[in-house]
C-alpha cells in the first residue's frame, strides 16, 4: 500500500511541476499534496493514533469556501498556497448543525434539547506554503473527540403511595444546546464545564420499571452549561391524572460529567419515599458514572 501511495505521489508531482511549468507559474503558486487524518478520540483508540475511516470531513479553503471531502491516508489532496480549516465528524444524528466549522448544535424544540447521536468529531486549522519544498506527501492529524454522553435518571417509588403511581416524567435544565466542537468529553480533562453558546433543558418520560423496580430514562447530551446550575424537576404522576413535581438541585451531582469515565453514562439514582399525603421523602440517592453506582461491596 505504501509502494502505491508513493507511486501516486510521485505521478502527481511530476505532472503538477509540468503544469506549472507550462503554464508559466512561479512555484509558489504550484499546489503540493496532502492528506488530512482523522484519529479516532484518546479514549476509544485500540491503538496510538488509530486512523478514523467513514467520517463525514468538510474543508474550508482559502476564501471561504467548503468542499465535502474524502479524507484519510491514501486520499491526497493537491492544496495551493492559503489558510485551511478541516472538520471531520462521525455518528451525528440529522438533528446536528455546525457553524463555521467549530461550533456544534443540536436542534431543540422551545428549548428541550434534540437527539444528537453518538458521535465524534474535532477540526484543524493549517496553512499550505507555496512552493515545491520536497518531494513528498505533508499529513496532518484531524484529532478527534467524543462529543456527547449519557445521562440517565433512575428512580424507584416506595411507600404508601407507590402502588398509585403510573410513570414518572423529568426535566434537567442547564443543558448545553450549542458549543465550541472541542469543548467536548475528555478523560482527566482541564475543565469539568465550559460556557455554553445556548443552553435548554433534557426532557425524560420514565414510563417503564427496570428489572430492579426503577423508572429508567436516558438522554444523550452535548454537555452542561458551565454559566448555568442544573435543576432536576421530578414529576409523579398518580392513577386518576393527579401530579406532583419535586426540585432538586443538582449541579453537584454532574462534577465529573465532562472529564470522568466519559465512555460510560452518568447515573443519578433516586430512591423515593411516597407519603400517603403525596410527599416524597429522599430514602438513597447515587450519582456518578455508571460503573461507580453499579459497583457492590465486597
């Protein structure tokens, strides 16, 4: 493969040094060859800088404009003299936008947060000399990172009421709806939250028991707001139509969101204690990733 790729190179320069000979160009203006690398994120590499394939890479070149572009090492790429800007996604749900290549969105509906996908992504930004300095290919690395997580409720009704309640619904507000494309999930990273571009709310039906007697629910999220608290709103609903919400607080609970054990959900896990007056008194709550919560002493 590596014999083939050369072979192509050195065709390919060899034409472009007759073209811009030809054509009376200086050889700054000649274009020198490239390819752009996707590397799949630090924390789901089975190997040091595992090239990422099928992604969906998008370059902006000099002026402006962007051209969808196959990308990889055996994809070279004939670059003129200019700034580059590459960005390179993979798993994003139709629900996802981009601005500018480094800003990320997902769709909401007056505010509650769409379904973004599992997906990964980054950009680079580059320049191209002119000239024909060498004879060979220049890659870049396209890091990418993980860009969304899960956020699951659990929450399980004891007491004199709970044989009334039919489903459980929530909100957690203080979600972030767009953001920088790097302020994403990074193991041990620098910061736990960043400032949100907008922020909205996570909508959750928990209308299903688990095998262990939990309403269970799960959103995947781009992040949390760093500028906003998070609010979690629970909401019983009982056999007849009639409701109650109960507040919590949360901001705590979500420490480590963005920086801990970020390939697995993160787990707030309530037990509830329904009063015959249709109070609910706090009998265990958990929060963290979900190999924390799950884990069972020994």
């Amino acid at each position: 493969m590596m014999k083939n790729i050369c072979k192509i190179a050195s065709v390919s320069l060899l034409l472009l040094l007759a073209s811009c000979i030809k054509s009376d160009y200086d050889t700054e203006n000649c274009p020198g060859l490239y390819t752009i690398t996707p590397i799949v994120p630090v924390e789901l590499q089975q190997k040091k800088n595992e090239f990422l394939p099928n992604t969906n890479t998008s370059v902006m070149y000099p002026g402006g404009e962007w051209r969808k572009t196959e990308v990889g090492p055996e994809n070279i790429l004939e670059l003129t003299k200019g700034q580059y800007r590459a960005v390179s996604l993979k798993g994003e749900s139709e629900q996802v936008g981009l601005q500018g290549g480094v800003f990320v969105s997902v769709s909401s509906a007056d505010g509650a947060a769409g379904e973004p996908g599992d997906f990964v992504g980054g950009y680079i930004d580059f320049g191209v000399d002119g000239g024909l300095v060498d004879w060979g290919v220049i890659n870049y690395d396209l890091q990418t990172y993980i860009q969304t997580r899960l956020l699951t409720l659990k929450v399980k009704i004891e007491g004199d009421n709970s044989a009334l309640v039919e489903s459980v619904t929530a909100t957690v507000d203080g979600i972030t709806l767009s953001r920088e494309l790097h302020n994403a999930f990074i193991e041990n990273g620098e910061r736990d939250r960043y400032p949100a571009l907008s922020t909205g709310y996570a909508a959750y039906a928990l209308d299903a028991k688990d095998a262990d007697g939990y309403y269970t629910g799960s959103r995947r999220l781009l992040g949390l707001d760093a500028n906003a608290g998070q609010n979690l709103v629970l909401t019983i609903h009982y056999k007849g139509g009639f409701q109650k919400d109960f507040n919590y607080e949360i901001t705590a609970d979500l420490d480590g969101f963005h920086t801990r054990e970020v390939v697995t959900p993160w787990v707030i896990s309530i037990v509830l204690r329904a009063g015959s007056d249709f109070t609910a008194t706090i009998e265990d709550w958990k929060a963290g990733p979900e190999e924390w919560i799950d884990a069972r002493p020994v």
